[in-house]
C-alpha cells in the first residue's frame, strides 16, 4: 500500500532546482573514477572549463591528446581562478592549506593552456583556444 503525502513547497522548490541533476559525487576522486578525463574530452568539439585549477583537463588528460584535439578543430575555453589573487587565498585556507599548495597548482596548470597555444599556428590559436581571466576572456 503506498501512501500519498503533499509535498511542502519549500521542498518541491528545492526539488524543482536539481530536476536536472543527474548524480552526486561525494568527492573529487569519485567523480573521476565514475568519469575519466578521455570520457569527457576524446570526442569534443569544443571544452569550456571553469574552476580552481582545472586538474582534470590540466593534470589529468595528456597534451598529447589536448593537442590531437585542437589539430582536429576542438575549441578550448578556460576560466582559471587567479592564482594571485584573494579568492584563492581564502580557499586554501578553507581547506587549512599553509604552504600555498593550490596556489602553486593553479600557477602551473595555467601554463598548459599557453604552451598548446604556442605550438599551434596563428590562425589555429585564435580560432580555437580562448584563455580567460579575471579580466575577461581573450586570444591570449
């Protein structure tokens, strides 16, 4: 027997915010097993990334591969969090980081995006890497 129960809006509101949430990882490594840099990049036409440090596509997926994308006309956008400014800052410190660990990381992974862009010509680059910042988005 199932018992039909009125739902409280605040409850249904909440319900209707997630409707297109698909799953929930309860970590980072978790997220990664379930879905592995070469599932989520080997076939796209075009990458928006957005975060931190982005390690998943900077650490996590080859140059190698990154390259053979934008050979193949993949388009890259990357928005970085600045890894000089305060909001780092603040996340190391939610994460009780002293050595400046994401910093660090973040400086680094922000070098792959310029280096695949160095290799490619000209036309190449501006069509298909776009690198963004605090300041906004550009060719470089």
């Amino acid at each position: 027997m199932r018992i039909a129960r009125e739902i409280p809006e605040t409850e249904l509101c909440a319900m209707q915010q997630m409707a297109d949430v698909t799953a929930v990882f309860s970590s980072r490594s978790a997220f990664s097993s379930a879905y592995p840099a070469s599932t989520l990049f080997d076939s796209a036409k075009e990458i928006n990334a957005a975060g931190l440090s982005l390690n998943v596509l900077c650490q996590g997926y080859p140059d190698h591969q990154l390259r053979r994308l934008l050979d193949s006309g993949t388009r890259i956008r990357c928005l970085f969090l600045d890894p000089k400014g305060q909001a780092i800052r603040a996340r190391e410190a939610e994460e009780h980081y002293t050595d400046r660990t994401l910093t660090t990381l973040t400086a680094l992974n922000t070098t792959m995006p310029t280096r695949l862009r160095d290799r490619l010509d000209t036309a190449s680059a501006q069509r298909r890497w776009r690198r963004c910042g605090p300041s906004g988005c550009g060719s470089g």
